[in-house]
C-alpha cells in the first residue's frame, strides 16, 4: 500500500480521480483507504507527519470530508481491518 498526502487527496477527490473509498477500523482509529482511477493498489491517506491520518470516530471523518468539500460517491465500511 502506498501513501498519498492529504492535499494530493484533495486534488484527487476534485478531479473524480478516486475509484473506491474504504474506512478501515485500526488500533489507531478509523483511516481513509482509497484506489485511483488511473493508479494501481491502494493509497493510504498521511499526514505532513508522515502518519497514517486516523480518525477516532466516523462523525469526525465525516466532518473532515464536509469540511474539505470532499464528494466522494460512496465509502465502504471495513470493521476487521483487512481491505
């Protein structure tokens, strides 16, 4: 799995260039974990901190997408971990 930084998510998320969206429950919280339209594999979302972006609850992912005007068409719900 490759790492994708927020504002390349950003750019990707404007240009409809996201395939799937999946949450993923970790340890750390719920992370964002998306495939490309035009990439291979999946993309795992990091901070500046070069950190997995992790969420302690959904309500706040939500919140984060709203805020950043994030429309993506759908998201998966992944409770066990695996992608």
């Amino acid at each position: 799995m490759s790492k994708i930084t927020e504002a390349e998510f950003r750019e990707y998320a404007k240009n409809n260039a996201i395939r799937r969206a999946a949450v993923v429950k970790t340890p750390e919280g719920y992370v964002l974990i998306i495939e490309l339209t035009w990439k291979e594999g999946l993309h795992t979302l990091y901070t500046q901190r070069k950190q997995p972006r992790a969420w302690a609850s959904i309500d706040r992912m939500v919140e984060y997408l709203q805020r950043h005007e994030l429309q993506l068409k759908s998201i998966e719900l992944q409770l066990d971990g695996s992608t």
